[in-house]
C-alpha cells in the first residue's frame, strides 16, 4: 500500500513523518549539516522504514517557495521540486513555506494542542489568522473556499507598528532614532524583546545587563530585573494589540493563533497580561472581536500536522 510522508524543515533539524490513519506515524529527526543534501536524508528515512512504500510527500520548508528552484534562507540545502520527486521516485511531491503550513495546521488542532487566552468562542470555517514571533514575525491568514483551506499570503510581519500608550511611544521614538522607521518585527520578534528592552533601559537611565532574549525573559520571569519585567509586560500588550488589528482587518471569527518560537516560553506570564484587554481595547469595535478568541499553539509538532492538512486536500482535489 503507498503511503505519504510530510516533513517540516528548519535551518537545523529536519523532522519527518508517516501519515497514518490516526494521525502521524514514525516521527523522526535528523541533523540538517550531516547530510549534503536533502533528498539523502529523506532517503534514509525512507530506507528505515522498508515495510512502507511511499508515494507522495509535502515539505514545509524554512525559505519562500516561488517557483520549482528551492534555496534555503539558513543553510546551503537547494533543490528543484521536479528533480527531487523524480529522484525520490514519488508520485506527488508539494513543497510549502513552514509559515504556511503552520496555518494549515490551524483548523486541525484540538482543544489539547492549543492554550486559549481570555474568552471567545471559534466559529466553524470562519477566517483564521496566526502570527509567529521568532528570530522574525511571521503572519498568515487562512480561509475557507469552495475547495477548501486556502491560506493568503502577506508580509504582515513588517507593517508598520502602532503605538498605543505611553510606553509604545517610547518604543516607537526608540526605534525611529535608531532604523529610521518602527515596523512590527523591531518589536514582535527575539530582536523585538532586545528593542523593547533598551528602550526602556534608556529611558529609566539604567545600564543595559542583558543583550539577548532569552536572558531578558528569564530574568523577567524569575523577577530578578525589574525592566525585564517590563519589558515583557509590553510585549505581551504590544502583541495583544496586534491580534485585535489582525481580528479587525480580516474577520477572523474562527479565532487568532499564536505560534513561533518564544511566547510559549512564558504562557502563564501571558495568561496573567494585559494581551486579551489590549485585544478587545479596540474603542467601539471592543464588541466586533470581544468574541473572537485567541490561543497559543501549545502542540510541538504543528508544522508536520500542517503539511499534513496540506497534503490530505491537494491530493484528494488533485483525483477529483
């Protein structure tokens, strides 16, 4: 019997996966820089599950995905699609951006994937929207059409940034002096933490400790610094604000998700925040997204479930 496999690929680990009939199978991972290439690693796992015959695939991939050359952003893998379906001896090969996936992953994912912030109540097929801060901010929407799930694809990471009290307006003075313009990656983002943290620093007059997020974070959580705390305090409003925009401008009914690599680092800490007050703060829209809910993806292997969603429609409306 044929099977499908999916794979979600970053500049440093490469996971993949079977689909099963009751979700993902033999999940496994390897090191991207001990393989030349991509389709070696791929083979292997192929050649580790000899009982499997697989036919058809999606890759959900670190780099934008335009045309059939594939170059990664963050590490010498490239590729052509056609050329790697034909050397994997695959029926169907699909090769997605990771962002994309992680939005086709969205209406998949069950209560125990995913942590809700404040109230709300998800409307079926409605519009869904996901940003991801990370070493940048990543935003997707994704909508439900006659033929099913199709994401819309954007830059909505570099929007400009919308101060809203005080505190946004010295960060948003910061980030004027220092790039000429503040977008919302400067402020969302690993560097967004460091930015918003400096700014701060600056302004209350004391010296800088920490240059890095992670170091920012902890000292915030373990209430070791008192600018850290600060630091992520806005942060957590400044994203909060930014989901109500995202839930305004595009009617995200079925609810707005919060993926990447770091805000689920802190999730009680975000719990705690002003995120769902600075979401519903909207003035007389408040009762437009009061509604709409709001989560952090909590479940690890989305990319890989993504690709999976991804894959299960296109091969299904490619037999039609």
């Amino acid at each position: 019997m044929s099977e499908q496999f999916v794979a979600d690929v970053g500049g440093t680990n490469i996971r993949l996966a079977r689909i099963a009939a009751d979700g993902l199978a033999n999940i496994k991972k390897y090191i991207c820089r001990d393989y030349a290439s991509i389709d070696l690693v791929i083979q292997q796992y192929f050649d580790e599950l000899p009982e499997y015959q697989f036919s058809g695939g999606c890759l959900a991939i670190a780099c934008p995905v335009t045309g059939d050359h594939v170059a990664m952003t963050n590490h010498s893998w490239a590729f052509s699609q056609q050329a790697l379906r034909l050397q994997l001896k695959l029926k169907d090969l699909y090769v997605i951006n990771d962002f994309t996936a992680v939005a086709y992953s969205l209406p998949v994912l069950h209560d125990n994937q995913v942590v809700q912030i404040g109230e709300g109540t998800a409307k079926e097929n409605g519009n869904i929207a996901v940003f991801g801060p990370g070493t940048g901010l990543g935003v997707e929407h994704i909508t439900m059409t006659a033929s099913g799930w199709q994401t819309l694809d954007g830059e909505g990471g570099h929007v400009d940034f919308a101060p809203i009290d005080e505190t946004d307006i010295l960060v948003w003075r910061y980030l004027q002096k220092k790039h000429g313009r503040a977008s919302a990656e400067e402020v969302m983002s690993g560097r967004g933490i460091v930015n918003i943290y400096n700014a701060l620093s600056e302004h209350r007059s004391t010296p800088t400790k920490f240059n890095n997020p992670a170091e920012i974070t902890a000292a915030a959580l373990s209430g070791e610094c008192d600018t850290c705390e600060a630091t992520l305090t806005q942060f957590c409003r400044i994203m909060g604000s930014f989901a109500g925009n995202i839930a305004l401008n595009m009617a995200t009914t079925g609810g707005i998700f919060i993926g990447g690599g770091i805000a689920n680092r802190f999730t009680d800490f975000i719990q705690q925040s002003d995120f769902r007050a600075r979401f519903e703060a909207k003035g007389i829209m408040k009762h437009y997204v009061k509604s709409i809910p709001t989560y952090l993806i909590a479940e690890p292997d989305h990319g890989l479930l993504g690709a999976a969603a991804f894959l299960k429609q296109h091969i299904v409306s490619s037999t039609k």
